[in-house]
C-alpha cells in the first residue's frame, strides 16, 4: 500500500490517503482493534464486488463484518437510503464499538459517511473509493449528505474519515464515462490551484492512450484538495474554490434530470463561468481556449445542452445563493483562485452574464 499522503483538516485528527491494488488487505491491516464490527456499506454494484471481499478479509482476521446496500445512483443519494441502512444497523444491534466502511463512488461514500455522522451521534468510518472521482475529490474532506428534491447535497454533516483508500484494482472495470466524471474533477483543480498540474494532463491528454490517468496524476489530484481542505474544511471560507463550475453544473444536472452526469456538467460548467470571467476581463481569453482544447481532448462536453431557460430557476436555488443572488467561484486564470476584493471566494454573477456566456 502507498501512502499517498495525510490530510490535516483545522477540527479534526489528521488521516492517511493510502492506495493499492488490495483493498481487503490494505483494511485488514490498518484496523484498529476498538472496531469492535464492520459496517460495510456501498451500493448494489460496489457492495459484492469489492465491499463483500473486504468483509470476508476483515472475517477472517477476527472482526466481525455486517454487509449493506443500497440501489446505485445518484437517485439514491437520499434521506430514504440512509434510514434503510441505519434502521438494518438498528435491528443487528450495532453499538458505538462499529466502524462503517464505505465503498465505492462518491453516491455511497456521501451516503454512508453521513449514516456514520449520526448513528448513535456519531461512529468513525473509513472510505475505500472506487471510482475516479471519489478517489481525487469525494472520499477527501469530510464532507457528507444527502439530496433532496429541493436540490443535491442540500441535507448534511461534515464529518471526516479516519483514513481513506484509493483501490486502484477497481479503476480496470470503470466504464469510460465514469473516468471522464473523474477527469473533470481533476481538471477543475488544476484550473484552481494548479497550473503545473494543468499542463501535466495537458500532456497527459496528448499522449493517452486510454482514459485511465497516471497513478501521478490522481496523486496530484487528491493532493490538491488535501491542501484545499487542511486550509478551511467549510463552506464560506477557501473551500468555496471547489464549487467552480458546480453552479451551473448543479443546474444543468437539474434541468436535464441527471441525464448529463456530474463530471460532464463539470466541464460545461467550468467553461460557462470562465467566460462569464472572461467576458468580465477577469480571466484570459487564453486560458479558456486551452480549457475548452484540454476538456475536448479529454472527451468532455463544453458547449450547454439545453437552453439557458431551462437552467435559469436552478441557479439560484444552489447553496451558494444568497438572497435570491447567484454566486460561482470562478479561478483568475489557470492555477490560481485569489480571494475576491470583498474577501471571499464565490462572487455574485448575474443572470444575463451567464445568458450571454451561454453558447
Ligand atoms: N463529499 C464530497 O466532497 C464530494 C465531492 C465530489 C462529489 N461528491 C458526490 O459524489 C457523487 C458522484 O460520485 P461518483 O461519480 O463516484 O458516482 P457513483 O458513486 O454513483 O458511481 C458511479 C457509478 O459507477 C459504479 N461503480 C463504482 N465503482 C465502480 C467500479 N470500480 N467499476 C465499475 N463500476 C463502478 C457505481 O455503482 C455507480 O453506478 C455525487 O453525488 C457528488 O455530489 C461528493
């Protein structure tokens, strides 16, 4: 198992990022001797195929392990799932000496975390993230939650993991549409915080044989938001740097009901709010043209699929609105997001701005 490195977030202990081809072993022996039981929890897909064989390591050194699911799919990020788990974890008697160990993308890891943030006021857990973008963005940084129809990740707590492992076995059976989810994310902060980074899967992109990033791409990735993170782990503060292009990604997502996925909302969304910058004088031209080329390259969707009034009602029903105002957090070119003059990090962006950016 490599370490990659360890997350430090400013209220909480500090936890490694390990990856490896064996999870099951990798969980086995990180396992601390209080966890009394396991509490695997993914979803139909993850749960036996890489839930199920940590289970049986975690058996077979001694511990106990207690398997749950739930249906795949963003659809099944809801308050509905995590009381079916918490009320299976009721009925088998799980007491406070439990570890939930989460598995699989960013939907059961959010699920799961957030049934660990709560059952009996609280229980640790671990992620073991198998898609693309749970590994660089999703299983980093405590955050964790539900959707409701009112909108996604809108019901929540911020509770971190002890550790976190990237299975990097289970990269060789994601589809390529999920790989590009993934892209999207790392594009994005590289965008923010990274210009060396950005040029890395510049030529990365050029060169690929396959969708697959390098092991030294994710790792510059997790390392990203890792720093992101250890700065300020909530909202309002410079964590909001992650939510460039989510404002409008939330709502293409909305408005086409999840038929774009998230990492591809991602991409259209990073080139709507860079040019709405753009066309502000607060982002170069330049380094929108190389987005859209890398994005492109990768793939990825650029253009909006659906007009401008089908998003415009969900723009400001995201949880960065204030007032009724919408708000994005947009980088001042390619590697660096500053604070804005006011001190934050989101603006507030009209809605003919992005009307016009819309093409
Ligand atoms: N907590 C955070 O900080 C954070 C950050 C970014 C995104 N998210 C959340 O993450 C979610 C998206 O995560 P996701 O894209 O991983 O989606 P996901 O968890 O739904 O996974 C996508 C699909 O891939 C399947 N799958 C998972 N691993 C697989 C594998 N190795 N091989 C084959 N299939 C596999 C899943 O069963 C699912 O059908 C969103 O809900 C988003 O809000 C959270």
């Amino acid at each position: 198992v490599l370490h990659v490195l360890d997350v430090s977030p400013p209220a909480a202990p500090p936890y490694p990022v390990l990856a490896g081809d064996d999870a099951a072993a990798a969980i086995v022996s990180r396992w601390d001797a209080r966890w009394r039981l396991a509490v695997v929890i993914g979803d139909e897909t993850t749960s036996p195929r890489f839930g199920a064989p940590i289970a049986a390591a975690l058996e077979a050194a001694g511990t106990p392990a207690l398997c749950l699911a739930f249906p795949a799919g963003e659809g099944h990020k809801t308050r509905a799932s995590k009381e079916a788990l918490e009320d299976a974890m009721l009925a088998a008697g799980v007491d406070r000496q439990c570890c939930v160990v989460a598995v699989g993308g960013g939907v059961p890891l959010d699920v799961a975390g957030y049934v660990a943030a709560t059952y009996l006021r609280g229980v640790p857990h671990l992620n073991v993230a198998t898609t693309l973008l749970a590994q660089v963005d999703a299983a980093i940084g405590g955050k964790t939650g539900v959707n409701t129809p009112a909108g996604k990740n809108l019901i929540g707590a911020l509770h971190h993991p002890r550790a976190v492992l990237l299975d990097m076995a289970a990269l060789a059976m994601l589809p390529a549409t999920e790989l590009k989810n993934g892209l999207a994310e790392s594009v994005k902060h590289a965008v923010l915080a990274d210009a060396a980074h950005f040029a890395d899967l510049e030529a990365w992109a050029r060169a690929r044989e396959g969708l697959r990033p390098a092991d030294a791409v994710i790792a510059r990735s997790v390392a990203i938001k890792a720093a992101v993170v250890a700065a300020d782990d909530r909202d309002g503060g410079r964590r909001d740097i992650l939510n460039y292009g989510h404002t409008v990604a939330h709502a293409v997502e909305h408005a086409t009901q999840h038929a774009i996925a998230h990492g591809h909302a991602v991409a259209i969304g990073m080139v709507v709010e860079a040019r709405v910058a753009a066309a502000a004088g607060t982002f170069p031209e330049a380094d929108l043209a190389r987005l859209i080329a890398l994005l492109t390259a990768l793939e990825l969707p650029t253009a909006p699929p659906c007009p401008f009034e089908a998003v415009e009602p969900y723009l400001a029903r995201d949880k960065k609105a204030e007032r009724g105002a919408i708000r994005c957090a947009i980088p001042r070119c390619i590697g660096d997001t500053p604070a804005e003059p006011d001190g934050r990090y989101t603006r507030v962006v009209q809605p003919e701005a992005l009307r016009s950016a819309w093409r």
